[in-house]
C-alpha cells in the first residue's frame, strides 16, 4: 500500500488512509497579568495569545477542524494532532550540531517529531500513520531545510504530505520546484519583517523611547514615571555598593525589609549587577548587544549606550535616578562582567574556603569534620581539619583547629579591622571636590573635533588614530580619577556600621560578606604542645582595598 499511498494522494484518494494535522501557531504568549508586579490568584494565571503576523488568521481548533474535514470527506481517518504553540518557522537560534561546531538553525522539535513518525509510519499513540496534512505551506515550513526535510519523507520513505489550499504540492517533480521558489519567497516576506522591526527598533532607540515588556524596577508600568517606594531602595543600593557593602549583604538586607524584583522574586547578585551596569539609571537610553565567540561557541551579553548621529548618548524619555557621574563611577566599581565579588557563595559555616594550612607552607583549604563521640563535645562540635594527602592531592594532614574559637577569634578580627578602617575613614576630612572635569571636557571638546577633521578629510588616517589613540588614553585616565573620587565622597558621608554591636544578629551570608570583604585568606599554623590559643595560630591575610 505505502507504494501507491503518493499517487492515491495526488488524485485525492484517502480512503483507507490514518491522516494527522500539523498545526502551528506562531504567536507570542502573552501573558500581562501574570507579569504585573504583585498579582496573584487566578489573574495571575490569565494567558492570551497576540498573533506576530497577518498570515495567523486561523487559530488551532480551525486548523484541526479544517484538516480533518478535508481528510474525512476523501475516506480517510483523521487520527493525531501534531501541536507547535508559539512556534516560528523562520527564525533560527544557536545550536551545538553534530560535529561539534556551532551553527544556527530553526528549532522545531515537534514538527522533526512528525516526520520521524511518518518515516516509520505510526503516530505516538502507536497508531498506523500514512500521511500529514497542514492548512497550507506557510503552516508547513518557511525553512527551506525543514522543505528539503520534508521532500525526502515523500521522495523516500513514499509518505504524503498536502496542505488545505492546494497550493502545497510535494508529490509531483514540478510541485516541488514550485514549493522551493514558495518557500523562498515566504522566507523573504519573513526576513523583510524582521528587518522593518529592527529598523522599527532602531528608531525608537534614537528617540529615546522605552520599549520591553516588564517594566523596570524603580519606574511605573508607563516605564517613564518613577515609583517612589522602588526608587528610594534602588538608590539606597546604589550608595551601598559606591560605599563599598558587599553584595551579599544588600541582598540580606532586601530580603529581610521584604524588597522583591519586579517579577516578584528574591533579589540575586545577578539581578543587582544587571540593575546597577544600566544606563537607564542615569537616563542614557540602553540597548542589549550579543556577541558571539566562534572559539568557544558561547554568546556574551551585555549593555550599551546608545549614542546620536554626533555621537553623544541618547537621552531617555524618562526620569533619571542618579547622575552620570555617579552612574559611570558606579559600572566601573561593578565591571564589565559577571565576575564572583565578595561575599557571593553560599556555603553553611562562616570560614570554609578562607582558612588555609600554614604547614610548611602547605596552603590546603581546611576542611570541616565533626567532633568524634569519644572526645565528649558539645552536640554540633566541629574542628577546621587540612586534608590528609591520601584523600586530597593538596593536604598534609597537618593541621587540625577547634572551628568554634576559630569562628570567634576571625569574627574578633573582622570586627577591629572594620572599626579600625571605619576610624581612619571618620577622621579624614571630606574629600575635596574633583577638579578636571574642565581637563576631561577638553579632552573630549579634542576628540569631537579630531573626528569632524578626519569626516572632512583634513587629516589623514594614520595621523588621525594616532592622536585619537592619545586623546582616549587620556579621556580613560581622567573618567577613572572622576570614579575613584566619587567612590571616595560616597565613603565619607557613608555612617558607618556598628559592627561589633550588630555582629551577633547578621546572618551567616552577611557574616561571611564582611569577612571576605576583610580578608583574603587566614593562614592556620599547626599546634605546638598543648594550652596553645588559637588567635596565636592565625595570621591574616587582609584584602587591599586599593586593589580594585
């Protein structure tokens, strides 16, 4: 029968014949309520479906219904639904292919499903499949590999696939060509939409008009408009981090006044740092750009300013929260990237991974072991242990510390290094306010017009990189004296923390914040003889806080 299932197809023969509907909705889900910062219930829950093109006139019980009248009134069975909600068959995403490169390709599991199935003839039910059906070719594919795919079942494997409107032909050599030139055509259309809507875009980003779905924490739903409650939090954070709180410890506090994100979930140093490196803080309307490293076969993603045709940022239609100052002063303290800062792990006892062996210079990680019943501790006893070269590599095996008194004698000098810093910090007088910012506008007055001689053929090239390439030098050495100076005003006017009165009532995150904000490490000398202190066996290894 599979022999002859083709031609029978072609004259409109399915009597007989297991049909399945591909059906596939290529819309975006939206769901606006569920989104709203705060809703709960059964709003919370409300999705809709917004359709992305004028071509999704059919929705997914027409597409069903239509497909199988069409194979019941030719004597067929309609037996399965192949669904693809919110599918696209054009756009193509980054894929790990077979080889081990990196290439991009339209993901469509289902759709690869249907095939598969039609290969071997049998629906995911287990029932006899002798051919797909969709409403038209549109419905089929816009990928002109998913066509060539789809070619091969019906060339091949002699598995018919028609669409509704018979302007879907795979069963004739002259259907196929024409279905190549559809597809082609159809894959234009779509390229040519993309291309509007990035312009489209493009334009508003100029314009400095707020575009996105959720709205950004600190701002009203109209993106524009600042929410007093949400802005007051988020420059707190911002004098936090230019202060020097590390950022565990925001996080600690946020949780504890009940601060969430927009969406509703518990802050993360991710989110802070995504929040903190935007420009829109400062009001300088922002983009996201990806790139792609073809060596490691990873996307970077990362925000940028956008600038005007002169070259100066584009200015958002919104309220500012900070200045730019205190903005550039602030994404330079954060950095370009997501790297670990302070206080970022989440480990269950305060010095793991900061105390190190001190054993002819063994420099092992200590580890936790608890108390063994024999040596009659108290329940929950545990001593900091270097690891023994059988079990770790690195350990001696050398080292073994009560972690109790450990725990109290660091916090003891976690405690006076602060209180010491926070001294220092309160007897020196208020730092004076930067003076180049007359310099840095000049710099940058000599870069404007570098690059206007350069537009109008004044200089040559050679020459011009030469003095831009010193003029930039120039303008970075200034903006990085401009932050460290705001870094500096912001310290000063900081009150600072009663730590030694607070210690007892941080929590362990916190705890551990403020430590490895202190220290690098704690180098943990082995015991000689007995009656020894353990603040005798520690020596610190303080962080440099110029360091960054």
């Amino acid at each position: 029968m599979s022999e002859d299932l083709v031609s029978r197809a072609h004259w409109g023969d399915l009597t007989g014949q297991n049909w399945a509907g591909l059906v596939r909705m290529s819309f975006e889900l939206d769901e606006p309520d569920a989104k709203a910062d705060g809703a709960t219930g059964e709003a919370a829950h409300t999705k809709s479906f917004r359709p992305m093109t004028g071509q999704d006139i059919k929705g997914r019980n027409e597409q069903e219904k239509d497909a199988r009248t069409f194979v019941e009134s030719r004597g067929g069975n309609y037996v399965h639904t192949y669904e693809e909600p919110d599918t696209s068959a054009w756009k193509r995403k980054r894929v790990r292919l077979p080889n081990g490169e990196v290439g991009y390709r339209v993901i469509r599991p289902v759709f690869e499903g249907a095939l598969e199935d039609l290969k071997r003839g049998t629906t995911p039910d287990g029932k006899r499949l002798d051919g797909l059906i969709v409403a038209d070719i549109d419905r089929l594919t816009r990928d002109n590999r998913h066509l060539e795919d789809s070619i091969e079942v019906v060339e091949n494997f002699r598995r018919p696939i028609i669409d509704i409107t018979g302007t879907l032909d795979l069963l004739t050599d002259n259907g196929r060509t024409v279905a190549r030139i559809v597809v082609a055509t159809k894959n234009q259309q779509s390229a040519d939409t993309a291309r509007r809507v990035r312009r489209k875009h493009k334009a508003l980003q100029q314009t400095g008009i707020p575009t996105g779905g959720r709205r950004p924490f600190g701002w009203k739903e109209d993106k524009r408009t600042l929410d007093p409650h949400e802005a007051k939090w988020l420059r707190q954070m911002v004098d936090w981090l230019l202060a020097g709180k590390p950022i565990s410890a925001i996080i600690h506090e946020l949780r504890k006044e009940g601060v969430k994100t927009v969406s509703g979930h518990e802050w993360s140093r991710m989110a802070i740092k995504q929040v903190m490196r935007n420009p829109r803080l400062c009001g300088y309307r922002s983009r996201q750009v990806v790139e792609f490293d073809p060596v490691a076969g990873t996307e970077h993603k990362r925000i940028d300013i956008v600038f005007d045709d002169t070259g100066k940022p584009v200015i958002g239609t919104w309220e500012p929260l900070i200045s730019v100052t205190k903005w550039e002063a602030l994404a330079e303290l954060m950095g370009p990237n997501s790297s670990p800062d302070p206080g970022h792990n989440t480990r269950k006892s305060l010095l793991k991974g900061t105390l190190r062996c001190n054993k002819n210079d063994c420099g092992a990680v200590l580890r936790i072991t608890k108390a063994p019943k024999t040596r009659s501790k108290p329940e929950g006893y545990f001593y900091y242990t270097c690891p023994s070269s059988g079990s770790s590599p690195s350990g001696c095996g050398g080292t073994k510390i009560s972690g109790p008194e450990t725990d109290k004698a660091v916090s003891m000098l976690v405690i006076a290094k602060y209180e010491e810093e926070a001294a220092k910090r309160k007897a020196v007088i208020e730092p004076e306010a930067w003076d180049g910012e007359e310099e840095l506008a000049r710099v940058r007055e000599d870069i404007a017009d570098l690059k206007q001689a350069r537009k109008e053929r004044q200089i040559t090239a050679a020459r011009y990189f030469s003095f831009l390439a010193e003029a930039e030098a120039d303008e970075r050495r200034l903006l990085g004296e401009r932050n460290r100076a705001v870094r500096a005003a912001q310290v000063a006017r900081r009150q600072p923390v009663d730590l030694a009165a607070e210690w007892e009532g941080l929590a362990l995150a916190e705890k551990r914040a403020y430590i490895e904000d202190t220290l690098v490490a704690v180098l943990v000398s082995p015991a000689v003889g007995r009656g020894r202190p353990v603040r005798e066996r520690l020596e610190p290894v303080f962080r440099d806080k110029g360091e960054s």
